[in-house]
C-alpha cells in the first residue's frame, strides 16, 4: 500500500507542476502570437517600419514612420485587430530633409579628373550641350550632372562659352569653381603661384566672350619655407 500512496503522490506533483507551467506560459504564448499577427497586418498595411511589442493584450508601437498620416494609421491598423485592448502609440515621425535649392545660375567645379554642372540653365540644347562637353572633357564617369532646366532665367552665356569655360578649365590641376551668371561669371578656389590665378583668369575671359566680366576670387596658397630649430642648427 505504500508504495501505491508513493505513485499517487508523485503524480499528483507532476500533475501541479504541469497546471503550473501551462498556466504560467499561456500568457506568453498568447502575446507571441498577438505580437506576430500585428506585425503581420502592419506589414500588409505598408507599415513594415512599425515595431509592435505586447503586454498582455496591450500594444506599444515603436519605430518611425514618414508622417502623421502614417502614426494615426498603425494606431488605427493595430487597434482593429482581435485580441488588442489598447494601444500606446510610441512612433516618432521622422522629419523630411528639405531639399537643397537650385541655384538660379550655372556652377562648374571642376577637378584634375572630373567635374560636378549644379544650378540652372535656361534651355535643354543648353543642358545637352554643356553635357556632351563635359562628356567629351572627363568621360561619362568623371560627370556629375545636378543641372535644371529653368527657362524663366536667363543664363547669359550661350552654348559655345559654357563649353569653352570647360574646355579651358580640363587640363588644370587645381579644384576650380565657377559661378556663371547672367551679367559675369565668378571665379574661386585656390591656385598655388600669382602666376596661375593670371593664367587662369585669362583663359576664363577668352572662353566667356559673352560674359561681361570676371570676378577673380582664386587664393594663392601661401608656401613659407620651414625654418629649422635652433637646437637642431647648433647640432649640426
């Protein structure tokens, strides 16, 4: 008989513990599974971005969504889903990086292997043009084209100085920036000698024939020659 009484015992621990855990890990598993269907119906909402977390029947929402709009629709996505009680709308709205403006003037950089067109121009042939030189200049590689058409403007130079200024600027080592505008053009960057800033500047106005004027703002960089420590003359 004892033995029996022994069996029943143990039996009925097991029987307690397992009552135990499976009430202990209902909880859970109902959140799992209320978590993975709400992420589900986000994503199918065009909501991927949403990050939904479960306490109990609770929703907390977290991440970042690109308006308003989109917030109130998780909330409203995540509240019509059987099984959530409540939501806590923890989303942050990211805010848009506004655009950077186009400048009303055409801009050459140019650089020992490549060149970046930026701004506007007040006609396609003008764009295409310009292009193609550049093209023809750096190779498709070696051109960023940020150019605009903007026929309201008036660029001041026509198709055969714009392609001049960067035929005269492609064999330079120096990084150059020109702003060309509707009544000059505006030189700036920095050029090792006097020499090269006179040199330069006369190749800028013979190529913008059209173009009343150059403002030359190109720095010199100064060289100073290093002078050697006292202690280090004395030692030799």
């Amino acid at each position: 008989m004892a033995w029996r009484l022994t069996v029943l015992i143990v039996a009925a621990a097991a029987l307690a513990l397992w009552v135990g855990y499976t009430l202990a890990t209902q909880p859970s598993r109902i959140e799992e599974a209320l978590r993975v269907e709400t992420s589900q119906v986000l994503v199918l909402a065009g909501l991927g971005g949403v990050e939904p977390e479960l306490d109990g029947r609770e929703a907390v929402l977290r991440g970042s969504v690109a308006s308003v709009e989109l917030r109130n629709a998780a909330e409203r996505v995540t509240a019509g889903i059987d099984g959530v009680r409540s939501v806590e709308n923890l989303l942050e709205v990211a805010s848009a990086a506004a655009p950077e403006p186009v400048p009303r003037y055409l801009e050459i950089r140019s650089r020992p292997d490549s060149v970046t067109l930026r701004g506007s121009v007040s006609s396609e042939t003008l764009r295409r043009q310009i292009v193609e030189r550049a093209t023809a200049l750096y190779g498709a590689e070696g051109v960023d084209d940020r150019l605009v058409v903007d026929e309201s403007i008036e660029t001041g130079v026509g198709p055969d100085s714009a392609v001049e200024i960067l035929g005269a600027l492609a064999d330079l080592e120096q990084e150059l920036r020109l702003h060309v505008e509707a009544d000059h053009v505006r030189l700036s960057g920095t050029v090792g000698s006097d020499e090269d800033r006179r040199r330069i500047q006369q190749r800028v106005l013979e190529a913008a024939n059209r173009v009343p004027s150059v403002f030359n703002e190109l720095e010199v960089l100064e060289r100073q020659e290093a002078v050697e420590p006292n202690e280090a003359r004395e030692e030799r």
